[in-house]
C-alpha cells in the first residue's frame, strides 16, 4: 500500500510556518502569501529553483502579452533567453 510521506515531505514548510504566518497584516495579506507560496510549491514540483522562477516571471511580467500570460505558469515556463 503506497504511502503519501511525498506528500507529507512537500507540505511540511508550510505547516511549520503556519503559526510564524497566523497574523500576517490582513485577510488580504494571507492570500498573497498563499499565492506565493503556491507558485514557489508549483516551481519546485516542475522541476524548477523557485528563486530563479519568481525572479524571471516578475522581470517579464510587466511587459507580457495578457494572451500570453499563461507561458509564465510554472508547468509551462521556459527561462528568457539572457
């Protein structure tokens, strides 16, 4: 019977934050942390260094496309050319 430590293993940062996060400024402030997180989570899982994910995605998204916005989610990024 497969067990879900991976699952466990991914989720563990988050839970042990939970309490550091519990008064993070506002309702609204939470949900950006969430998205963030998300995003870093998401970053790690397709293979990437969040660091360099977020920091690329956030240099190109002033000047992306709205109808090319979803090349920048995590499953379908690819590094800008230097």
């Amino acid at each position: 019977m497969p067990g879900n430590n991976h699952l466990e293993r991914q989720i563990k940062p988050w839970a042990m934050g939970r309490k550091a996060w519990l008064f993070c400024g506002s309702e609204l402030a939470g949900q950006r942390a969430a998205i963030v997180m998300s995003l870093v989570q998401s970053a790690k899982l397709n293979g990437h260094d969040p660091w360099a994910y977020l920091r690329d995605v956030l240099a190109r998204l002033p000047t992306q496309l709205n109808s090319r916005i979803d090349e920048l989610l995590p499953h379908r990024w690819t590094p800008a050319a230097n």
